[in-house]
C-alpha cells in the first residue's frame, strides 16, 4: 500500500524552562512556500521575540528537509525540532518553535530538550493521519445489487462519498490502490455482472 502519515490540522504547544518561553505551532503544508508563509505570519505575530526556530518536511522518495536555528547555538534548535518531525516519520509538516528568553541561559543540552519538548507538545495537539494513494470509483447498479454491492464496501470499511438514486442507484467509493482488483472482482461476482464500474480518479485519502 502507498501511503504517507501526517497531521490533519495545526497544533500548539508551549513550555517553559528557566523563565524561557518555547511556543510551538505545527502545520500540514505541501511545500516551502506554504511554510514560510506560516513563518512569516508568526514572526509579525510574536516580533518581541528572540527566536523563531523551525524545521519542515515535505514530499516523499526523496523528501524535502530544511531547518533553521535562528540564531541559537547551531545543532540546538531546528535539528532537534527536524528530529522529532522525523521521529514520528511525518511529511507534509512544518514546525515554528518561537523562544522568548527568561534570563537564564540553557546551556546546549538545555535548549535541545527544551525545543524537542515543544516541538512534540505541539504534535500532540493535533491529530497525525495516513494519506493512501487509491481512486475515487463509481459503481452503477440497480436496486437488486445495491444491498450485495453494500456488504462488500462495508466488509472493506471503504468509504462511500455519494449515493444517488434514479432507476439505478450510483455510488461513488474510495477505494486503496491495493484493493481495486479484489473490490471489482467480487462486485462482478456478487452481482452477476450486473453492476458498472468507472475510475472518476486517482486520489489521496484517509482511511
């Protein structure tokens, strides 16, 4: 199956250490522009601050990888932020650590855990996803089919996005990459050749 995980909406997380706030946002982006576009948001949101610290994942086969420490000690920032991301092998994800400093400082050791923490709080408030590589099928039957042609999807946990009803009944189905042959051959059979089906697309989604 060809698959990808990552997060389906922006989470937050915030610690502090020391005094030193880390407030971390994560982001579902496609690309660098989305997340530059989100960093350039939180620098004009939180300009008082000291540091805007980040790392970002996208694409797959090879994925995309850049980082930033914003001027904290090299390797002690973006890289433990890059690591969580990596760490829970997400894609499509962009993570802003913004540190305002308490007046303490936190030694090299410090400020890795301190941003590898937010940067995990932040993973933790929102929901991480597996995207499947399928299509969008449609099935075209008539009501004798229809209940046969129910039981297979639902055997399947396959998603049903659209049904309509005329002298027929069309319903359009999700259905993974590795499972179409097996799908049409047991509607074939469970309808007797009754039934029609149609590729609409091929498509990601979430199972």
């Amino acid at each position: 199956m060809d698959s990808y995980r990552t997060i389906n909406a922006e989470g937050t997380g915030e610690i502090v250490e020391k005094k030193s706030r880390f407030i971390a946002r994560a982001f579902p982006v496609r690309d660098e522009s989305e997340a530059f576009a989100h960093l350039e948001e939180i620098r004009k949101q939180h300009w008082d601050a000291r540091h805007h610290c980040w790392a970002y994942v996208t694409g797959r086969n090879p994925a995309t990888e850049r980082m930033s420490d914003d001027g904290e000690p090299a390797g002690t920032a973006g890289k433990p932020i890059l690591e969580v991301i990596r760490g829970r092998e997400l894609t499509d994800v962009f993570i802003v650590v913004t540190r305002y400093f308490g007046g303490t400082l936190l030694g090299t050791g410090g400020l890795v855990r301190a941003y590898t923490a937010a940067a995990a709080a932040a993973l933790s408030n929102t929901e991480i996803i597996t995207n499947i590589r399928g299509i969008k099928l449609k099935i075209t039957t008539d009501y004798t089919g229809l209940g046969k042609i129910q039981y297979l999807l639902a055997q399947r946990s396959l998603q049903i996005l659209d049904t309509e009803y005329s002298d027929h009944v069309e319903l359009t189905v999700l259905v993974p990459d590795d499972e179409q042959g097996v799908l049409l051959k047991e509607i074939m059979e469970g309808t007797n050749g009754q039934a029609e089906t149609e590729t609409v697309e091929e498509c990601w989604f979430t199972k």
